[in-house]
C-alpha cells in the first residue's frame, strides 16, 4: 500500500508580509502614541494633542511605506543583479558552474556521485532555478515584493496609530497621559503575542519585547515633553 501523503503546514512563507505588518503595526502605535504622550505631558489642550497624533499617523505612514519600499526595491534589485551574474556564467561555463553545484550538495552530506547526480537532474530541468536556490539562497517564498512591502507596512501603521489616539479622544483631558500609556502597553502586549503566534515562536516573549521598548519610548517621550512644557 502506497504511504498516504503527509501534508505539512510550515511558517517560512509568512516572512515577508509578517515582517512588514509587525514593524509597522508596532512604529504605529509606538510612535503615535510616544509622541501623544509627549505632547499631553507638556500641559497642551487637547486639540493640540489630537492634531500631533494624526498628523503623526499620516506621516509615519508615508515614511513606512516609502521607507519599506526604497528598501526592499534594493533587495529585489540585489537579487536580479545576482541572477543576472549567474546567468552569464552558466552561459559562459557550464562545466564550472555544474562543478559547484555538486560541490555544494556534497557539503550538505551526499556522496560526489549522487551529488554529481543530483546536479545534472536540476541543472537539465531549470539550471538557474537550482543556483539561485542552492548557492544564493533565493527562492519564492523570501523574494522581495516592494510593493507589498509598502502596503502592508501603511496599511498597519495607521491600524496601530489608531489605537492610542481613540484613547486619547476618548480619555478626559487630566488622564490622557496614563490611559493612553496603559491602553498602549495592553495594544503592544496583543500585538507581541500575535505576531509570535502567527510565526510560531512563544507568545509571552513576543508580548514581553514589544511591550519592554513600547514603555521605554514613551517613559523617555513623556519625560522630555514634561521637561520641554515646564521650561516653555
């Protein structure tokens, strides 16, 4: 009887968007909700508050979103720069280049003939495919997308950013500071933990480093905006 297929489901193609949607989920609220600290600690009206938060919400966005873009667009640029590379040298010589790649699978543990072997099989179905994968590393599910890259990031900085500034709306104005900071950490706690689960790893230590640096951003924030008010 022929074994039934075992179907596996693995976290690796979740890299990309995963990256971009914590980062700017995380900026988000992080930088939002620092800078809205900051600005209430200064002893500022409310509007003032509201305007600083939204206006770092439309800015943050647009700096994540160009920033993860030139970004990983030098990735990708990187990648074809060496695809291109390994193209002209399986033009030039083939002999050298099957050479390598049975070298590297003999350094992964087959013997030279099976390695030997091996590298014919691949480099007669798709020559570049098998070195990209196998000597540089490259393949679909880490390939840079710029532009997903850039909207993931966008889209979840402004998700995050909305977070602390519908708790600075709603919050009366003597509280902002310490229902914001709390409301934050509690926002960053579920994010942590959700971007642990979501790529496998554990939820308590996911919860616990983006809470950590959340509360140290807006602590020295808030600490500077308290300074900057008095002195005005």
């Amino acid at each position: 009887m022929a074994p039934s297929a075992h179907a596996e489901s693995h976290l690796v193609h979740r890299i990309g968007w995963l990256r971009a949607a914590v980062l700017g989920a995380n900026d988000g609220i992080v930088s939002t909700a620092s800078l809205i600290v900051g600005v209430a600690a200064a002893s500022t009206g409310r509007s003032d508050v509201l305007l600083a938060g939204i206006a770092g919400l439309v800015a943050g966005a647009m700096s994540m979103a160009a920033g993860e873009y030139v970004s990983v667009s030098s990735q990708s640029d990187t990648e074809r720069a060496d695809l291109a590379r390994e193209q002209h040298e399986l033009n030039v010589n083939p002999e050298a280049e099957l050479s390598e790649l049975a070298a590297i699978y003999v350094e992964r543990g087959l013997d030279p003939e099976l390695a030997q072997e091996v590298a014919v099989q691949l480099t007669k179905r798709d020559a570049l495919a098998a070195h990209a994968r196998d000597e540089l590393g490259l393949n679909e599910t880490t390939e840079a997308r710029p532009v997903q890259a850039a909207f993931t990031s966008a889209a979840t900085f402004s998700a995050g950013a909305a977070m602390p500034l519908i708790a600075a709306l709603l919050a009366p104005q003597n509280l902002i500071v310490p229902i914001v900071s709390i409301t934050t950490l509690f926002f960053l706690a579920v994010l942590g933990a959700l971007g642990a689960r979501t790529g496998g790893a554990s939820l308590g230590k996911g919860a616990l480093r983006v809470t950590f640096w959340g509360a140290l951003a807006m602590a020295i924030t808030a600490g500077i905006g308290a300074l900057v008010g008095t002195a005005v």
